[in-house]
C-alpha cells in the first residue's frame, strides 16, 4: 500500500515493504539488480547523466586513514551506501584500536554532489576492488563492513579472492 507523505514522495507503508528491502539487501544475488534499479530511478529523475557516472575501474576511490597501528592485517573499511558519512562511520572503531591496527575508509562514489555516480553493481565493485588494490599495496589485509557496506565488501573479497589478492 502507497501514501503520500507530507513532502509530496510517494512512500511504502507497513512491515512488508520494509521486510522485501531487507530481504533484497540479504540475497546476494538480488544486490546487484536493487542497486542496478536505484540507478535507474536516478537517471529518470534526472538526477544522474552521463555526465557524473563512473564506469568500473575508471575511478580510484581515496582512502582515508583512520588509525595508524603496528599489527597486521591491515584493516579497510567499506561503508554503506545508505550512511552520507561514509568512511567516518568506522572512526569509533578506530580509536578503539588505538595503535593495533592501521584502519583505512574507502570512501564511496556518489556520496558528495561533485563525485561520479556508479553505473552498475559491476561498476561499483570494479572500482572498489581497484581501489582497494591502490590502498593496500602488498600488505596484508581484511575488509570490514557494515550493513550494505558488508554485502559490498564481500563481493569485493570474492573479486579479489579470483585475482590472488585475498583478504586475510
């Protein structure tokens, strides 16, 4: 069932909609179509052209160190989508681990107005995958994240583990 909210957005009512969202966001095999469909959405509302879309791989993410520590793994952080602070969303966890560990946030393509928006699924895990590349170098590594940033990171972990350059 649809109503119209007080800003004029057509939005779902009750538990179902709210149920399908979470149960789309768990299917890993649904993941690439639900954000391949927001993209869709964006282009017809025109808030996204050709203009400020990135194509995978054609865009090296900044990583943002968040903690510099002596052990190993190196830790990368992946943030949701969902969250506008990216990276900074880790920054508590970070400074729990003091010195242990390095922490790196990638940050996400889209998030600010002036950055490329993703055209794909695809895309945005080429470019994750390619940026995680740049961040760690040789170092040994893991990914960490959080909610969608979980299901990202993950696919990136899958990606890397078929190039030989697995998480540890």
């Amino acid at each position: 069932q649809l109503v119209r909210t007080k800003s004029h957005v057509v939005a779902p009512q009750g538990n179902g909609s709210a149920r399908l969202l979470n149960q789309l966001m768990r299917d890993k095999d649904a993941r690439p179509a639900l954000l391949d469909s927001l993209i869709h959405f964006a282009r017809a509302a025109g808030i996204l052209s050709p203009a400020n879309e990135v194509q995978g791989g054609s865009l090296i993410l900044p990583a943002a160190p968040l903690a510099e520590g002596l052990g190993s793994p190196l830790l990368i952080c992946v943030p949701s989508f969902v969250n506008r602070f990216g990276p900074y969303q880790f920054l508590r966890l970070a400074k729990t681990l003091g010195a242990q560990r390095s922490v790196l946030g990638i940050s996400l393509p889209g998030i600010d107005v002036e950055s490329p928006l993703p055209t794909s699924w695809e895309a945005l895990i080429c470019t994750l995958v390619d940026s995680v590349r740049s961040a760690v170098v040789d170092r040994s590594f893991a990914l960490i994240g959080y909610s969608m940033g979980g299901a990202l990171a993950y696919a990136v972990a899958e990606r890397l583990e078929n190039v030989d350059l697995a998480p540890s």
